[in-house]
C-alpha cells in the first residue's frame, strides 16, 4: 500500500491534481466486482459490478449500506445492490484513498484525505450522512484504519520521520503514541477488537508480513500468523470478536512490505484467540480488496472487492 511510485502509476489512490491520459485508459481497464461472502454458506455474491475502480468497502453498523470509495470520492450503496450509489458529500475531503472507517454509532465516518497544502494524507470526520470534514490529525503523513468502539481514540499508520510505523491519538487531547518501532520493519493496518482492549495489525518484524496482536496501549505485541509463504495484511475482527479475516499476497510475488494491486490473492480466516489460518477465497486483486473492516453486524458475512482486467 506504501509504495507510492507504483500505486499512483497505476490507481486514483493518492489522487495527483491532473489525471493523465494513460492513467485514464488504464481505470478503463478495471472491473471491480462488490461481493459478499456468507459463512454460514460458505458462498460467495456480487452485489454490483463496476465497469472502474471501487475499493475497500465498509459495512454499516445499521447494517443497511457498504461504504466505498472510488475517485477520491465515498460512495454508499444498499447492501441489495439494487440502485446507483450515493455520493458521501465530504466538503474539502475529495482526495480519500482506501483508509476509511465508520464510527461504531454509525454517526460519522473518518477518512483519509491527501490535502492541498502538501499532498500528505491526514485523518478527517464527517457525519455519516455527508457534510464538513474536519481534520482530526495534523501531522501526516496518517493513514487511519482503526477507531476504538468508545470511539475516544483512532489507530493509524504514519510516517514520522523515516519511520512508518503504528499510532495512536486520543481525540480530545490530540496526543498521538508511536506503539510500534520503525527499526524492527513497516508495521500497518491497526484496528480494534470490538472490545477496545487490543489492537490488531500486520508487521514484518520476523521477515515475511504476518498478523500481529498488542494491548491498545501497545504492551504484549504478539505474533498470531506464521506462515512461511505469505505476506498477510489488514487484520478485521469480526463484531463478534470470534474470527479474523485477513488478505495474503503468495510469497515472492511482492516484497514482504509491499501491498500492490493486479495479483493473485487469498482471504483467510482465523479464530480471534489464535489458530491455524484456512483459506476461504482466492481471486485478483490485492489493493483495494479489503483494506478496511468489512463484517456484517450480525458477524456472518463479509464484504470485498474483486477484480478483472478488460
């Protein structure tokens, strides 16, 4: 996801002030699948096609809309798939990758927005419903993917320094903690158990990218995949707090600490307490899948994007 010189090659991701012609032609090339897998089933649906990019959708807490974003812009959608989307208005917030969150109320939604002044990416909220976004982060680079249930502090990845490593803030004081270190590898993808009382998120601390767990003030930083031929990314507890489903890039195809479109990837799911991974879908795609918690509230099924190339 942090290899910038590739991505805005290739996706609207991070947004550069003029779209050129071969960028155009290529988002012209993609077809995002919107799709929802049922574990009880063990069966997958689509809910929509889209002849361009979609990404990283969220599930509402109501459990009424997924959330995508798509252009630097958010889009909500029925879960039925049967209308248009809806533009999210998000005022100066028209530059949002794929790092967004909805608030477990379900009032608001923060996001990530790259703004003018330096093209940084920097944590911004606005109500659910669409309006003013106001800016939560003043450092950037952050990319947000975590804001705990009391909804009193966000978790995030940033750059600070040459580090890119885990944080967290509390919202009224503003007070921002590194939990991770920048000398032991990218850390990323921080998100909490419905419980508040852990972290979840993916590091390459041991070599290959796994899944790791740590106390939300980041004490017992505890290693929960090891698998020996995948990079496994972006960690989602199901509301539950029973299960965990992640995305994984096959050993080789990537460096551990890259997170890239257009690959062959799997999803897998563990139990929350730790436990051997299975395989539960493999498809195309990468960045953009599943960037983001995506569970139903009823913790049965999950959403997620899929790709083809024209």
């Amino acid at each position: 996801m942090r290899n910038r010189n590739i991505i805005n090659q290739l996706f609207f991701i991070y947004l550069p002030k003029s779209i050129n012609e071969q960028t155009r032609k290529f988002m012209d090339c993609i077809v995002s699948k919107l799709e929802i897998y049922n574990l009880k089933t063990s069966s997958h649906k689509t809910v929509k096609e889209f002849p361009y990019l979609i990404e990283a959708p969220n599930w509402s807490p109501d459990g009424k809309w997924l959330v995508f974003n798509s252009n630097g812009r958010l889009y909500r959608l029925s879960i039925e798939g049967n209308s248009d989307p809806e533009l999210i208005e998000s005022g100066i917030a028209q530059k949002c990758n794929n790092d967004h969150v909805i608030s477990s109320d379900g009032k608001y939604i923060a996001v990530s927005h790259h703004t003018a002044e330096d093209g940084n990416s920097r944590i911004y909220v606005l109500p659910f419903e669409g309006g003013e976004a106001k800016c939560v982060t003043p450092n950037g680079p952050s990319y947000l993917h975590g804001w705990s249930p009391d909804r009193k502090e966000m978790a995030y990845c940033a750059f600070r320094g040459d580090a890119h490593v885990v944080h967290t803030m509390n919202l009224e004081s503003g007070i921002e903690k590194a939990l991770t270190l920048g000398k032991e590898g990218l850390s990323d993808g921080p998100e909490y158990s419905p419980d508040g009382k852990h972290i979840w998120f993916n590091w390459v601390k041991t070599g290959l990218m796994q899944i790791w767990r740590m106390r939300a003030d980041g004490s017992e930083q505890t290693q929960m995949t090891f698998d020996e031929n995948l990079n496994s990314w972006f960690p989602h507890v199901s509301p539950d707090g029973k299960w965990v489903i992640f995305i994984a890039y096959r050993k080789g195809d990537l460096k551990p600490d890259e997170h890239l479109p257009n690959k062959n990837v799997v999803l897998r799911i563990m139990p929350a307490e730790g436990g051997v991974p299975q395989t539960i879908a493999e498809l195309f795609g990468g960045q953009g899948t599943i960037n983001v918690n995506s569970w139903s509230p009823d913790s049965q099924q999950f959403a997620y994007v899929s790709y083809e190339l024209k």
